[in-house]
C-alpha cells in the first residue's frame, strides 16, 4: 500500500494536534464496528472525505492514490462474501476498510512524522517500567513510515525493468515475479540499515545515572 505522506497546507485540520487527530482515528474505527451497518459506514465515507477535501484541502490524487492501492482488497472481499454470505455484507465490510484506509492517510497527510511519533513516544512512557524503550519504538514507527514508500518505489521499479525486458506478465504471475526480487532487495536493505544503526550505538543501552554523594561538611 501507498503512504500519504505530509502535504504542507495551512488549514484547520493541519493545526489541530497530532495526538488528537490520532483519537479521532482510533473513534472513528470503534463506531464504524460499533455501527455495523451500510449507512453508517457510508455516512463516515462521506464524513473523512470532506474532512480531507474540503477542511484539509488535500489533493483529490492522495486518496485515490490510497483508494487504488487497496482496490484489489476491496474486490476481493465484495466478491467472497458475496459467495459465502451475500453482497450487501461484502458491501459493508469494503465500505468499511475503504473508509479507514482514507481517514488514515488524511491523518498522515495532514500530521508530520516527528508529531505522530513524538505522542507514540508519550504514550509509550509508562512502558519504562518493563524495560520498553519508548524512543526505540519511535524510532521503528519512524522507519516503518520512511520505508513504505521505498518498497513501493522498488516494486514500481522492479515492474518497469521487467517491461524493458520485453517481460510484463499479469495477474497471478506478475506478483510472483515481484515478490522475489524485491524480497532481495528487502532483506539487503534491511541488513544494511541494522548495519549502520549498530555504527551509531543505536542498540547501546545508556548507562545508569550515579547519584552524586553527599559531600562531607567543613569541620
């Protein structure tokens, strides 16, 4: 899947705090379970859409870049349920993935990296208490939102080589010819990533704080 990443504008939703727009994100995925109807997950469609594009004021291309990145998902799921149950559930549950796909990239599109990961950071604090390391976890969540969209850009690349090449197989097939090399280049990436994490002491557990003694008063 495709990341939204941060579109710079100076609209409400932009200013609002990250650590709220993240509640309201968590809010609207307990309603939409709360609420399993058609209706509702409609209504909240319609909802996150405007908030995206008339309070935002994002580009009408980040969401239907997200709502592209997942269509296959969504067809999958119309199409099973409506094998096994019938379509109006395949209907909603769609409905309902498409809806927190696109209210999660209005979130991201409209909250940098640092403020996400800074309230991760604070609610991770507590944590201390069994040795979690909240800066650590903050640094995988920034690393997960950095990488992302190198995957995707790999795998766009790994596909235009393989037209060049005379080479472009659909369906089934072409995601197996994918998912090999760019498996290759994941794992490369990753050791090289941990490699350089390891040169820079990012593993190294800081050493505890010495109270400093009482010093011992003029006779």
């Amino acid at each position: 899947m495709t990341l939204a990443l941060y579109v710079p504008r100076g609209s409400a939703v932009h200013r609002l705090p990250a650590g709220s727009k993240l509640l309201a994100l968590a809010a609207l995925a307990v309603m939409l379970f709360a609420l399993p109807t058609l209706p509702a997950a409609g209504a909240a469609l319609a909802g996150v859409l405007a908030v995206g594009l008339l309070a935002a004021r994002l580009p009408v291309a980040v969401l239907v870049r997200q709502a592209r990145a997942v269509r296959w998902w969504l067809l999958a799921l119309l199409v099973v349920h409506a094998l096994t149950t019938d379509w109006r559930t395949g209907a909603h549950v769609a409905l309902r993935l498409l809806t927190l796909v696109l209210a999660a990239a209005v979130v991201t599109a409209t909250t940098r990296v640092n403020a996400m990961v800074a309230v991760v950071e604070r609610l991770c604090a507590p944590l201390r208490l069994v040795g979690v390391r909240p800066a650590r976890v903050g640094l995988a969540i920034t690393m997960a939102l950095r990488f992302i969209p190198v995957l995707v850009e790999r795998a766009d690349r790994i596909r235009e080589a393989q037209a060049a090449r005379g080479g472009s197989p659909r369906g089934v097939r072409a995601l197996r010819t994918t998912i090999a090399p760019l498996l290759v280049q994941v794992l490369q990436m990753a050791h090289d990533v941990s490699e350089a994490l390891d040169a820079r002491g990012a593993d190294d557990v800081p050493p505890p704080r010495r109270r400093r003694s009482p010093t011992p008063e003029a006779s």
